[in-house]
C-alpha cells in the first residue's frame, strides 16, 4: 500500500511539472518592418512574414521604448518577443536600421567621388598625383590613390546618409574594421617603401663613378604618362610584379565597394556604426602581392623596376 501511494504521489508530481512547463511560453526571435508606432512607443506594429496580421505588440520595457525613438514606419526590426507562437509582448531588439533607396545610395557615393576627387584637385593644383618623377604612372602611387580614395568615398558615403536619412546627431561614429585598417596600412607601406627604395638607387646611381658598374639614371619619359605604365617596367618590357600587383589592389578595391554598397543600403540606427571588413583571404593576397612587388624592385637594377 505505502508503494501505491508512493507511485501515485511520483505520477502527480510529474504531471504537475509537465503542465507548467508546457504552460511557460517560449521566447522567440522574429524579423520585421515596423508598420506603425503608438505614441509614447507602447506598442509597437510589425510586418512579420511568418506572423500575417500579427496585432501590435507592447513595449512595457522603458530601456526598449527609449531604443525605439528614433524609429519610424519602414523600419527593419530584429527582435525577440515573449512568446515564438503567439507574441505579444517585445522583450529584446537587437538590430534597427532605416531602408535606403539603391538611387540614393548610388548617388551618396557618386557625390563623394565627386568631393573626394575635387579635394584632390586643390591639393595636387591639377597635377595628375600618379605620375612618378621619371613622367611614368607609378604602380606604388596608383594602389595607394586608389585603395585610399575607395575607403574615404565609402566612409563620406556613410556619414552623409546617416546625417541625411537619420539626423545630424548620427553624422560620425563610423569606425573601420581591423582587416580594413591592416589593409590600408599596407598599402601606405608599400608607397613609402617603393619610394624609399627609388630614392636610394637613385642617390647611388647618381653618385657612382663614370666608369662604375651602376648605371646612370635614365632620362626622364619624353612619351605621355600611359596605363601601360602599370604593367610594364621602365624598359617598356611588361612584368609580372607590376601586373600582380595593380589587379590585387584591383579587386580588392572592387570587392570592397560592392561589400559597402549593399551595407549602405541599410543604415543601423546606432550612434556607433562599422564599415564592412574585408575577408583575410583577400587581406592575405593583397599583402603578397604588394610584398612580391617591393622585392621584385627592391632587387631590380635601377631604371628597370
């Protein structure tokens, strides 16, 4: 009998527990475009693809409505609510952000290409800041004016569609990945050493002896600067470094701007944002090819690297 009732007593119990924890509604995760806001941000209406006619959801959390000032309908929401089969309530947001027109962000770029060059212009006084002193486009000023003016036309971009599309306040902010950073310091690296390394042979082959085995310096280029430049050497002879090199820098420039172009698409409304990085693959060849070119100079003879 005492085991009877002891059995009984275990099979209540474990019944009991399997009905609350199936009464106990589970958080889910959920995306959406907010449709509507109430004022105050107490409730809060949603556009969920999984949830057709999902009533407007609470906001009962001050620190959540505050999040949610800035919002406006058209506004994508990553959020969690209380429960994954029947929400009611918002309990979490994790990412915000403001919908930006393909046209708008084509023209946010184009325009900071177009202040980027200008700024350019007025520093150089119309020179073409390319060209190296033997009248030649340099393969080292190339990738560098390049790389560089890619990532100031993407992050003027960015601030001038935060300041247009979200407000002054959220003009700034923008930082830079680590790969994005490291890339661009090698690319500056590379500018300094190539001309560092110019700078030297030129100093020796200047000073040598007539007779020595170092050549003079060549003449300057009597012909027009030409893209040819940056594949051949100063022979006019096409090297495989020289080729590397620019098509590295090539891609990497192209893949970077494609990755900001969909990331300006779609603004986060955060004080504190950061640019897309750039893959260590691509971080990795870009240093090879930028460290392949540097030694291929660097052991050239002067007037043939």
């Amino acid at each position: 009998m005492k085991y009877l009732f002891l059995s009984t007593a275990v099979a209540i119990l474990t019944l009991t527990s399997a009905l609350s924890a199936a009464s106990v509604p589970t958080a889910g995760t959920f995306d959406g475009k907010i449709t509507s806001i109430a004022p105050g941000m107490a409730l809060v209406s949603v556009a969920v693809t999984d949830f057709p006619g999902l009533p407007p959801l609470r906001v009962v959390n001050a620190g959540l409505q505050a999040q949610l000032v800035p919002a406006q309908p058209g506004d994508e929401i990553h959020f969690q609510a209380d429960d994954a089969t029947n929400p009611k309530t918002i309990i979490g947001v994790t990412y915000l952000a403001r919908p930006v027109p393909t046209l708008k962000t084509l023209g946010a770029l184009a325009g900071s290409l177009v202040i980027i060059l200008l700024i350019i212009a007025l520093m150089t006084r119309g020179n073409n800041p390319f060209i190296g002193l033997d009248n030649r486009i340099s393969n080292s000023q190339a990738q560098m004016g390049l790389w560089f003016s890619a990532v100031a036309v993407v992050y003027l971009s960015a601030n001038i569609l935060r300041g247009f599309l979200l407000g002054g306040d959220y003009i700034g902010g923008v930082s830079l990945p680590t790969n994005l950073i490291v890339l661009t310091g090698l690319s500056a690296f590379t500018f300094g050493a190539a001309r560092a390394i110019t700078t030297q042979k030129a100093g020796a082959a200047a000073n040598a002896p007539t007779d020595a085995a170092v050549p003079k310096p060549l003449a300057v280029n009597p012909n027009p600067p030409s893209v040819s430049d940056l594949v051949q050497n100063d022979n006019k002879t096409t090297d495989l470094g020289d080729i590397q090199m620019i098509l590295v820098t090539l891609a990497a420039v192209a893949i970077f701007i494609c990755q900001s172009f969909w990331y300006l698409t779609s603004l986060p409304i955060s004080k504190s944002v950061i640019l897309p990085d750039v893959d260590s693959a691509l971080l990795a060849t870009f240093g090879l090819g930028q460290g392949a070119y540097l030694f291929k100079k660097a052991a050239s003879p002067f007037g043939a690297g």
